[in-house]
C-alpha cells in the first residue's frame, strides 16, 4: 500500500530495507516521549541491528508496520498486530504511534492509524484497540477522530522516572 499526500508525503508499509531508518524514528520517539510508550529507550537503544531487522520481517497476516515519510526520511509511524488465539482472531491492537514534532497538526497519525485500521479490515477483523496515557489529550483526540472510544482504564501502566501512570484503553468496530 502506498498513498501519496500533499507536500510529497507518501504513507507506505515498511520494509526491511528501512531498519536504520526505524530505529532511528523509535529511537527519537521512546526518548522524547517515554511515557507514550511501554518500550523503554535504554534498553532499545542497545539493541543491535538485527533486532531492528527483525521487528520489521514479520509474516503479513499477523502484522503490519506503516510509515509517513518525505524525500526518503521517515517523519511517522504505526503499526498493528492481530491476536493470533483462534478465540481472539477477530481482534487486533495499534501500536508505536508516533509522528516528528515538526509534522504533527497535519492529521498525518490519523492517516497512520486508518492505514492500520484498513488493514484490520482486510483481515477480517472487527476490533481494534490501543492504550493511550491519560494525560496525552492530543492524541486521545486524534484517536477519537479516527473512531476510536475510551472503553476503560488501566491504572499505574507505565512506571516511568519514579511516576506512574494510567492509561485509557480505546477500541473501535471496523465491521
């Protein structure tokens, strides 16, 4: 899938080819926005490149990575798995959403997260959730836009430099 933008963006599945380019996007994303995430960057950032091989030569039917990106440098990114219980088959989460600071207020995560929702509906699935820190009102807002509704909250979450925090869990029916 590839969808061109205006200002030359084009949104795009990843590829292994874009290993570099990945980690240094998450990278940038677990260290400016530690709470926005489960992963942390120390431990990422150790990670040798085959780690960042491997996260993105996954089998398609269980997973997709997408990516936002202008003039060959990533400016976003999210992905989706599929529960691969055969009870839970129908249901998929998004996660890593992220897009640089200088790119955001273009609805460029909206786009981000419906590629993965299209997705989701290719698969047959008719549920897909995410977790969003309770405090992060922008993007509680752009997953709203995207159909998203808060369904419950999991407190204590994340445990990030002596804080916990909560998070709200959200879904949204895609059949």
């Amino acid at each position: 899938m590839i969808t061109q933008l205006d200002d030359g963006i084009i949104i795009r599945n990843a590829a292994i080819s874009d290993a570099a380019l990945f980690r240094a996007l998450r990278l940038e994303a677990l260290e400016n926005h530690p709470t926005a995430f489960g992963s942390d960057y120390t431990d990422n950032a150790l990670k040798p490149a085959k780690f960042w091989e491997e996260r993105l030569s996954f089998n398609e039917d269980e997973q997709a990575i997408f990516f936002a990106e202008q003039n060959g440098q990533l400016i976003g990114m999210a992905g989706i798995f599929r529960s691969l219980s055969k009870k839970n088959l129908h249901s998929a989460n998004v996660f890593g959403v992220y897009v640089k600071p200088n790119w955001r207020g273009r609805q460029i995560s909206q786009i981000l997260v419906k590629a993965c929702l299209d997705w989701a509906k290719l698969k047959s699935i008719t549920i897909v959730k995410l977790a969003v820190v309770t405090s992060n009102r922008s993007a509680i807002h752009s997953y709203a836009q995207c159909g998203f509704v808060i369904y419950g909250k999991e407190p204590k979450a994340l445990f990030v430099d002596g804080i916990y925090y909560d998070e709200y869990l959200m879904s949204v029916d895609i059949l």
